[in-house]
C-alpha cells in the first residue's frame, strides 16, 4: 500500500525537500536554493514526491507551488509507529 511513499523518502535529497516544505508552500526555483542539484534532478525528485502522493502541487499564475501533503504524510507516520507497536 506505502511502496511509492517508502521508495520516495528512502533518497535523502527527497527528506531534505519535504523537510523544506515544511514552513510553508514554495515554487521550484525557491526550493533549488540550497541544493547543489540541477533543475532537471529537482525536477525529477518532485515528480516522484507528487507520484507518491507526498507533495502537492498548485499552479499560481506562472509558478508552479509545491506543498507537503499533510494528510497522507499522516497516516504514512500512523502506519510507521503501527510497525513499532505504537498507537492502532
């Protein structure tokens, strides 16, 4: 049921965008500051990150605004503290 989303966090440049996302919603261009990757490996990491249902992204005029999706990082959390005999 989770294979997408564990293949997605298991590249620790994937973690470090969510990480990013955090705080608040941002355009590509404002997420490559910081990284030392290229627009086309960006690119690529949130495809699979909007793939695995992980990131959200919303069009705002020109740019293209990416956000955490919350609701599913939260039952993929639920579903982890589960294989550790926490909670459900």
């Amino acid at each position: 049921m989770w294979d997408d989303q564990y293949r997605a966090l298991a590249d620790p440049q994937r973690r470090a965008i969510l990480k990013r996302l955090r705080a608040a919603p941002l355009s590509a261009g404002d997420l490559a500051h910081g990284f030392d990757i290229g627009a086309s490996t960006l690119s690529h990491h949130l495809k699979l990150l909007k793939d695995a249902d992980l990131v959200r992204c919303d069009k705002r005029g020109t740019q293209r605004m990416y956000a955490l999706n919350t609701s599913v990082l939260e039952d993929l959390a639920t579903d982890l503290l589960a294989l550790r005999g926490v909670g459900g």
